[in-house]
C-alpha cells in the first residue's frame, strides 16, 4: 500500500465531495485523489477511520492498522477486511501480553501468549471470574483468594462448590441448602441427611405416608403394620418432620410404587401412646394402629419386633416423633 499524506487543499477538481469539518484532517493517494475508502482523522472526537465507504460515518468496516517493530516485524494487527474483526498482539520472538491495571496501578488482568495464560488478580488483589447464563444471571463463579468454584441453578443457588484452599467439596439442593460434604483434610464425608435408607416397593393400593412403620408382606412388597409386636417390622419411612435420608440405597426406576425406608439414624415415626406413654428411650415396636409404633412394654413379645428407641417423650394420643432407629 503506498504511502499516505494530508493535502492542504482537499478541494481539488477531482474530488467532488463534502467539504471537511474544521477539526477534520483528510488524507489523499498519489494521485491527489481523496480516498473515501482510507483513512481520516477527527480532532474532536479524537479519531482515526480506517477503512469504510463512508467519510461520515466512523470506524468504518474495512480498515487495517499494523504497527511494527524496529524489525519491521508487525507486533500489533486489527484487521476489519475480512469475515471476522480481527486484533493480534505478538509475533515471533516477541510474544503478545495484553493488561489491564486498577486505580492502583496494578497489574489485576493479564493475557501472556509466553505463559499461555490468563491471569487474574495478584497477591494484594484476588482474582475472580463470574459467567453468566442468557437469563443474565450468575452460573459458575471463580475465587482467587479462596481457590474456590462454586456452580449455580437457574434461580442462582449454588449446587456445587469446591474450596482448594480447604479441600472440601460440598453439594447442594434445589433450595440452595447444603446436603454433602466432602473434607479433604479430615478425610471425612459429611451427609448431612439424618438417617440410612433403602427403597423398597410397597403394595400399590396403600397410602403410605412418611413416618409409617413398614414390614413384610412378602419378598417383594413392604406395608404397613397393622398388629402388635410384629417381627416382620422392617423400619419407618424416611424423610417426616426435620429429618431428611442422608443416604438412600437401591434407588432404582420401577413400575411399582417405591419409598425411602430408614434402617438405621435418626427418623421422625408416627406412634400411638393410647395405652402406654412413651418416654425418652423406650423400646418401640409395631402397634396395631395400621403404621405407627408404641412402646414396647411387655419384653417377652418384644424379641424381634423392636423398632428402634424414642428420642422425645409422647404422653397420649397419636403424633409424630423422632427415633433412632435399630432393629432388634
């Protein structure tokens, strides 16, 4: 491309075009002619068009700029000729580093095509990174100071984040409520749920409700108790009142109706103290009242038929307990 110069008198008889604004400089080609489609500077808006069919209309869409090294290497390139608006920093031997500084003066965003890197923050500023989804909202956040990533739902809760400072990887529910918790440096899994339990199919016809105490039917079928001091009993039906399963077994697709049954924690039971008041840590065992539990007050029957033991007393009537479940 041939050298480019200002002309101080851009009026000339080829060129048939608007006069230049005062803070406007126009550039011509060799042959005087004003180039429409080259370059143009505008003092007031501090300006260089490169490129465009239009003078009037800035930054036009077919503009290049190099600026090269003493080499004669080009090191920095924005390229609007093509397909696509291209910028290039770098070149052989000299490879390109893009900053970014605060108010400080710092150095806080870093792109080093010699590390291959993208850096944010530094030792006085942490970095972090957010994306976000096409509702506008956050979906994976990165914390330098931590070492920390934690992803989120549509209704931006978190469901998953993990501190590499910590070692700890912790799951969320829907609600944004912690459930599972990995720990690195104890070497512990924290379920947060309150109880052990394995789904078992239940007879389709019945309204099983959680809190109900279950026992075989048959190999295949659970329900619910309907008689005293049962051995068939096989546990309560997870996730009544406060406590939720920690760990769930055997959860599989089926055609049959399938519940949550605790075999071992912490579970909220339906029990019946009609006849015998329950107290903190009484035996329970199957009643007669289809599903609920009551104390078992005659350890001769008792052999087989435990529930578990009471954890809250229950002086009359009907209600909803915790337990802590152990088959005996």
């Amino acid at each position: 491309m041939p050298p480019l110069k200002p002309r101080s008198n851009p009026f000339s008889d080829v060129q048939k075009t608007r006069k230049p604004k005062e803070d406007e400089r126009i550039f011509f080609d060799k042959d005087q002619v004003r180039l429409d489609n080259g370059l143009r500077f505008q003092k007031k808006r501090a300006e260089l068009q490169i490129g465009g069919s239009d003078p009037t209309t800035p930054l036009g869409p077919a503009g290049r700029l190099g600026i090269m090294d003493q080499g004669s290497g080009v090191v920095f390139y924005l390229n609007a000729s093509g397909k696509t608006a291209d910028a290039m920093f770098g070149n052989e031997g000299k490879p390109g580093r893009l900053a970014f500084k605060n108010n400080d003066g710092v150095e806080v965003v870093v792109i080093d095509a010699r590390k291959q890197g993208l850096f944010l923050g530094n030792t006085d500023f942490p970095g972090n990174l957010s994306l976000y989804n096409e509702k506008k909202s956050s979906s994976v956040k990165l914390d330098g100071k931590k070492g920390g990533i934690t992803l989120f739902n549509e209704s931006e809760q978190p469901t998953v984040k993990l501190l590499g400072s910590e070692g700890e990887i912790t799951l969320f529910n829907k609600s944004g409520q912690p459930t599972v918790k990995l720990l690195g440096g104890e070497g512990d899994i924290q379920l947060l749920g309150a109880d052990c339990a394995e789904e078992f199919s239940v007879l389709p016809d019945e309204e099983i409700e959680p809190g109900s105490v279950l026992v075989m039917q048959n190999e295949s079928y659970l329900t619910a108790c309907d008689k005293a001091y049962d051995t068939r009993v096989a546990g309560v039906v997870s996730g009544a009142g406060d406590f939720k399963p920690g760990l769930i077994l055997d959860k599989k697709a089926s055609k049959d109706l399938r519940v949550p049954v605790a075999l071992m924690g912490k579970v909220f039971c339906l029990v019946d103290a009609k006849h015998t008041p329950i107290k903190v840590g009484d035996l329970l065992t199957t009643s007669p009242v289809p599903g609920y539990a009551m104390k078992a007050s005659n350890p001769s029957r008792a052999f087989g038929a435990v529930i578990g033991k009471a954890l809250r007393e229950h002086s009359k009537g009907q209600g909803l307990i915790p337990i802590l479940v152990g088959l005996q």
